[in-house]
C-alpha cells in the first residue's frame, strides 16, 4: 500500500482559480504540485513544469485560470498499489507524480518519484548499515 509515501496535506484547488494564486501559493509553501479539483475528483496536477510551459507559450497567466493550463487525464493510482506498481507506472506514463484515488475516484493524496526514491534510499541505508 502507498500510506507511508501518501501526501494527504498537498495544496489543491478547483479549476476556476487563477494560475496566479496557485502559483502564489507553489511559492509560499514550497510546494511543486498543486492538485486540481473538481468536486473531489481530480482533473489534473500542476507543477512549476506546467507553468513554465505556458509562461514559454506566451500565456498570459494573469487572466488564465489553472483548470485551462491542463492536458488530459491526470495519472491516478490506487491506494492499495504498490511501490514497485507506481515505479513502472512513473515509467510508462512519464510523469514523476500520480494522484491516489479510493475506489470511487474520489482524491486521497499524492505520491511523487522524490518520495518513492527517499524510500528505497531508506531501505538501502537500513541495508548498508546491516553490512558495514
């Protein structure tokens, strides 16, 4: 199961929010991903990636909202998956971060590659340490 690299207190929003307001918020928390919302489905993630491609597109993001910064389906996993389920996931689908949904589709948290590899990077210290 994802529990111990779930994020259930990673910022969100609804598709009508302005990008400046995400990105405001990105900025004030340190955050690089925002779940987007709606009515507790997710449509989408946006990473500071997302918002360098429409700043270099020429988007005027002071008047775009953050649901029109959005390409397809966000890549979802189910909360019973495993690491090594999200790693092959993270590899086909390209991406470095999936949203987890319950059986309903509805939002649970977030999981990125930096918390898969900080796991396995505990598991192999634990590992190192049983042989130095």
């Amino acid at each position: 199961m994802l529990d111990e690299l779930l994020r259930t207190d990673a910022p969100t929003a609804a598709p009508d929010t302005p990008v400046a307001d995400v990105a405001a918020a990105m900025r004030r928390r340190g955050d690089d991903a925002v779940v987007v919302l709606d009515e507790d489905r997710p449509r989408g993630v946006v990473t500071p990636a997302t918002l360098g491609r429409a700043v270099v597109a020429g988007d005027d993001l002071s008047e775009e909202l953050v649901g029109e910064l959005l390409e397809g389906d966000p890549v979802t996993v189910r909360r019973v998956a495993t690491r090594a389920d999200l790693v092959t996931l993270f590899g086909r689908e390209g991406v470095r971060e999936a949203v987890v949904v319950d059986d309903a589709d509805q939002y649970v948290g977030i999981v990125t590659f930096d918390h898969v590899l900080a796991a396995y990077a505990r598991e192999f210290d634990a590992l190192l340490d049983l042989v130095v």
